[in-house]
C-alpha cells in the first residue's frame, strides 16, 4: 500500500467521523448531565399528562375520523409553541455566547462537581448542551409536525374518507400514536421550562460577576 492511498483512506476516515458528530455528542451529554430523577420526573409527568388527555378523547370522540381531527388540532396548535419555544433557546444561546469573553473563559474553567463527570465538563459546557440541545430537539418536532400536517391534508383531500381507517384496531393505534406524539411535543415544553430557570440564574450570575474572580 502506497503512501498516498494511506493519506486519501485516512482523510475520508476524517470526514465520516464529522458527520452530525456535535450532534450526537450533544445528545449523548444531554443524558449526562440530566438526573434520573429529573428524567424520571420527566417520564411521569409526560406520560400521566398524555394518558389523561387522550383517554378523555377516546371517550368523547366516536369515530376515528374526529379522532384523526382531534391529533390534527393538537399538531396545530403544539407547531406554533414549539416554534416560540426553539426561537427562545436560539436567542438564549446568542446571549450566552454575547457575554463578555471573561465570563465565558471563568464559567469553562469551572468543572461540575459529580464524579459521574471528567474533568472535561464544565459549567460553560453544560449550559450550552442544554440550550442546544432543546434548540435541535424543537427543530426536530417542528419537522416532523409539518409532515404530519401535510399527511392529514392529503387524507382530507380524499373525497370519501377510506371505511377500513374505522376499524377498532385502527383507532387503538392512532390513540397510541397519538398518546406519544403528545409526549414528544410535552417534553419540548419541560426541557424549556427548565432552560428558563437556567437562563435566569445565568443572568443573575453575570450581574454579580466580579472581574477579579
């Protein structure tokens, strides 16, 4: 084996290892730097939430069509949350990275105290995998509730709704898909919600910075 096909095979070895790699790095430090009893917090609250919510439609909803309607709505009108959601964790992480570089270099200097975590994780790199990561996690929804809407436009579309759609089976799958999908849209709200505790304490943090530190 020559020395240049050494070179070409090391380079696109380079190159696959780049693809989305932030990305699954900051999936994988998400599930770090979260509890188990924040995620278990997390799966209770979601999931009582959406047992509840579509447990009640399967009640007052007769035909798998409303049902269908019913998922339509709530896709609807989740986008827009998200939307504001994502918007808020993209402008918080601009006003992270906007802090006075002192800032940056003292916060990343500063290691979490868990021994669950190396020496590599610190304070600064904490806040931006979770700012990032629910950035990146209402991106996700937001795509995948465009396609959902554009399917159900199509199934409107059609000029008598398909009778096999109102089999029983039919409606306990669409009343499991529709229990997760709710779940998925919840958990963009929590991880928010939590960002907004930690955006304030970060600015609390840069009001009371001392330059001497």
């Amino acid at each position: 084996m020559t020395m240049t096909q050494r070179r070409i095979r090391r380079v696109k070895k380079d190159k696959s290892d780049k693809l989305n790699r932030d990305l699954w790095e900051i999936i994988k430090d998400y599930k770090r730097y979260t509890t188990k009893s924040e995620w278990r917090f997390y799966f209770i609250s979601i999931s009582l939430t959406s047992l509840v919510m579509f447990s009640l439609i399967a009640c007052f909803i007769d035909t798998n069509k409303n049902l269908l309607n019913s998922i339509n709505e709530i896709t609807t009108v989740s986008l827009t949350i998200v939307a504001i959601l994502t918007g808020f964790n993209t402008t918080s992480l601009s006003v992270i990275a906007s802090s006075n570089n002192k800032i940056l270099k003292f916060l990343k200097s500063k290691t979490l105290k868990n021994n669950v975590l190396d020496s590599k994780d610190s304070i600064l790199k904490q806040i931006l995998v979770f700012f990032s990561f629910s950035m990146i996690y209402g991106l996700f929804i937001l795509f995948i509730g465009i396609l959902i809407i554009l399917f159900f436009k199509y199934l409107y579309s059609l000029e008598e709704f398909p009778e096999f759609l109102e089999m029983m089976f039919v409606k306990v799958s669409v009343l499991l898909f529709g229990f997760f999908w709710l779940a998925a849209i919840l958990f963009a709200l929590v991880t928010s919600i939590r960002n907004a505790s930690l955006l304030y304490r970060y600015v609390l943090f840069i009001a009371d910075y001392n330059e001497d530190n």
